[in-house]
C-alpha cells in the first residue's frame, strides 16, 4: 500500500522538499569537491617547492643541516635512507618518523599523494611529495608534508554543507507550503461552495477569482454547469408543474362526465357523452404531446441537424394549409439556416395557428436576410398585444384572452415551444411593435448552402 500524503499541498511541498535536497545536495557535493581539490592543490604546490629544493641540495651536496624552514614548521621536510632512517630534516620534524613509508622507484622518482595516521576524528592528514634524489639503488628520498585543515579531515565540512541543504530545503518546503496554499486557496472556497449547494437551492454560485488563470477559468466553468443544471431542474419543475396544474382540468371533467353517465345512463345522451369524452382525451394527448416535446428541445438529443432553406419551408407549410383567411407570401430566395427540419416546421406552424386565429382578414408571412441573419416574419391584423404583455404571451398556459374558452384554443403551449426550438437553434424569436395586428419575427443564424 502506498503512503502518500492525502492532500495536494502537502504532496507539492514534499515533492518541493526532495527536489530542494537532491538540486542543494548535488551542489553541495560539488562545493565539497571543489573546495578539497583546490586546498589540496594549493598546499601541494607549496610542499613541492620545499621538496625539489631539498631534493636538488642533496644531489649536490649543498644540503644544510638541519633543513632550513622559513615556513615557521608548516612544512616538514625529511632526508629518509633506504633503512627507513632519517638522515636529516627541519627543525619542526626532528626526532620524528618518516612522514611516509611509502618508497619511490627508479622509473618514478616524484609521487605526490594524500596520508593519514591516527583515528578519526583526531587523524593527521598530511599532503606529501616524495622525491627519489637520484636513481642508484641506494638512493635517499626526500619527503615533504604540509597537514590538511582540520575542516576537512574532521566532516566539519561536510557538516555545514549538510546543514546549509536542509535549512535551504526547509526554506523550499516553507515557501512551497505558503505559496500552494495561496494558490489553491480560491479551489478550496469552490468546494466549500460546491459542498453547501443542495437540489433545492442552485441558485448560489461559486466565487470567481479575477484573471484568466486555470482556477479563474475552474470557477467559470463551474457556474456555468450550475447554471445549466439549475436550468435543467427549473425544466423539470416546470414540467411537473404544468402537467399537474393542466391535466388535471381535462381528466376531472372527463372523470365527471362518465361517472355522471355510469350514475344516471338514463338520462344522458350517450352519443355526446363519448364525443365529450373523446374531446377531452384529445386535449390531453396535445398537452401531453407538446409537455414532452418542450421536455426534449435543447437537450443535446441525437435529432439530425441539416440545412434548410427557410424560404421554401414557409412555402411548403403554407401550401399544405387551407386558411379561411387571405394569407401573402413574400419569400427570398436562399435563405439557408441549420436546425432540425420537423422542429422548425412545429415552429411555423405555431406562429401559423396564433396568426390564423387572431387576425381578422389576412396574414403576412415573409422570409428574408437582416443584419446577417435569416428573418421570418408572421404577421397578423388581429387587434395586436400590448407592450406590457409582449413576454408573457410566451410563457406556457398563458391565454390573454380569458373570455375564451379552454376548448376553443390551443393548449396553450404553442408560443412557449415556439421560442423554446428557436433558441435551441441559436436564434430569437420576439413580438415587434406594429401600429395595428401583431408580428412574430423569428431570426436564426445563416448557414452556407449545400453545393
């Protein structure tokens, strides 16, 4: 099972942290190595000039004795026999053993090298050059040491350098922590939001950050899910609410009608009891017909989107219909929109049956471009809508005219499933003002035609 830290803050510091100590740890490693190598080459080019100069007074015959030292005993300089016996050397090494045992042969004269004696952390590290005076057999050797620092014999060294990488690994780990937690601050006041929102309240919002960053751009998105899904529920709702609040009128008289008919067969006409009973089941078949289709529009469903020519599908819907009125088309030609082909023909014929049954003696019906869009345009001479009611004659169940009777118009849904599909397909649908009747006008976006 692997053990990680649960949270992202957490996890990016510790992350920041193991990479702070690798990065600061292989620097570390190079300063150690950096520092050892040039103290041990400053120290051996001294030793080296003591040694050649001891060395070249020996091959001839000018050593004194004792060795001169005008290093005040930082550098031991020795004459060593082949016995191991010191023949001569500076005052500071007098009386002591050979700085090495280490004996140069005659193919290499010179060896310079690094010797420790002792335990740590007491050890004397020395850096050495033995020099073989001359190439007989019985050649001296003539050694010369200067002691390393104590800092790097002793890990003192090595210590600060491990020091400075965990207090610079630390200082990485606090900055990370801070700056995530800065960082991830604004996500975390989204799911503190988010976790608050319940099914009966969508209406909050999560708070949106300044900028264009990807946690600006998280809150957006997340309000615009919230409020499509508000959307949504307010859909259902409505639905629930129409089909309770309207089939219930229809299902009670005919409910009425037949225990009515059950209770007194005599003195009903069973003729017009079916005909009433099947008037009321039509109605209920519309209204639950055009509930389900307000349901299905905008949902993203699988209905085929194809190119139209709007021109020639107001002429098809007209011609298929008888009016009792006098009805004018004015209709341009290529006039292409994008949408569902049987969605937009329930659109016009929507706009079709209000005209038809508002207006007094003709309808006007016009397909033409405005403004870089597709206009379609109904137009009645019915006595018109006022101004303060030009919205609400497309919300569902809403009948301006209440002296009319339920049964003589629609169900009252025409006009809502009307701009219900002309939004679906990315364009308006608005009552203009006109001195006299009514106009509908309907703009969608314009589609290139199909070669």
């Amino acid at each position: 099972m692997r053990m990680r830290p649960r949270s992202i803050r957490a996890r990016d510091t510790l992350v920041a942290a193991v990479l702070a100590v690798l990065v600061f740890g292989l620097t570390a490693a190079g300063i150690d190595t950096a520092v050892r190598g040039a103290t041990k080459a400053d120290l051996l080019s001294e030793v080296q000039v003591d040694a050649r100069r001891a060395s070249g007074g020996v091959r001839d015959g000018t050593l004194a004795t004792p060795i001169p030292d005008d290093t005040g005993g930082r550098i031991l300089v020795q004459v060593v026999g082949p016995g191991g016996h010191v023949l001569d050397s500076t005052p500071a090494a007098a009386g002591r053993e050979p700085v090495s045992t280490l004996w140069p042969d005659r193919n290499m004269r010179v060896r310079d090298f690094t010797e420790c004696r002792g335990g740590w952390p007491g050890a004397d590290c020395r850096v050495v050059e033995a020099i073989r005076a001359t190439t007989a057999p019985d050649s001296v050797v003539v050694y010369a040491s200067e002691s390393l620092p104590s800092y790097l014999v002793n890990g003192l060294l090595e210590g600060l350098l491990s020091g400075g990488v965990l207090l610079l690994a630390a200082i990485v780990a606090w900055i990370t922590w801070h700056v995530v937690g800065r960082t991830l601050g604004p996500v975390e006041a989204i799911r503190a939001q988010l976790a608050e929102i319940s099914a009966s309240d969508l209406s909050r919002r999560v708070p949106e950050p300044p900028g264009q960053d990807e946690i600006a751009q998280l809150a957006r998105t997340a309000n615009a899910t919230l409020a499509r899904l508000e959307a949504a529920v307010g859909r259902q709702r409505q639905f629930a609410s129409d089909a309770s609040h309207e089939l219930r009128t229809p299902i009670a008289g005919l409910r009425a009608n037949l225990e009515d008919a059950s209770m007194h067969p005599e003195d009903n006409d069973l003729r017009a009891v079916v005909d009433s009973a099947l008037r009321d089941t039509d109605r209920l078949e519309s209204i639950v017909a055009d509930l389900l289709l307000l349901a299905r529009i905008g949902t993203g469903g699988t209905a085929a989107q194809e190119s139209i020519d709007l021109s020639a599908l107001a002429g098809a819907e007209v011609g298929r219909r008888t009016f009792a009125l006098k009805i004018d088309t004015e209709l341009a030609c290529g006039v292409t929109v994008r949408g569902v082909r049987m969605q937009l023909v329930r659109l016009l014929g929507n706009l079709l049956d209000n005209a038809e049954r508002y207006a007094d003696e003709r309808v006007e019906v016009e397909v033409t471009r405005a403004g870089g869009q597709a206009l379609l345009t109904v137009t009645d001479d019915g006595a018109g809508i006022a101004p303060a009611d030009r919205e609400r004659v497309f919300e569902r169940f809403t009948r301006l005219d209440t002296a009319r009777s339920r049964g003589a118009g629609g169900t009252g849904l025409g006009l809502a499933i009307a701009r219900e599909i002309a939004e679906a397909h990315g364009g308006t649908l608005r009552v203009e003002d006109r001195d006299h009747g009514t106009r509908f006008a309907l703009r969608l976006p314009l589609s290139a035609p199909e070669e």
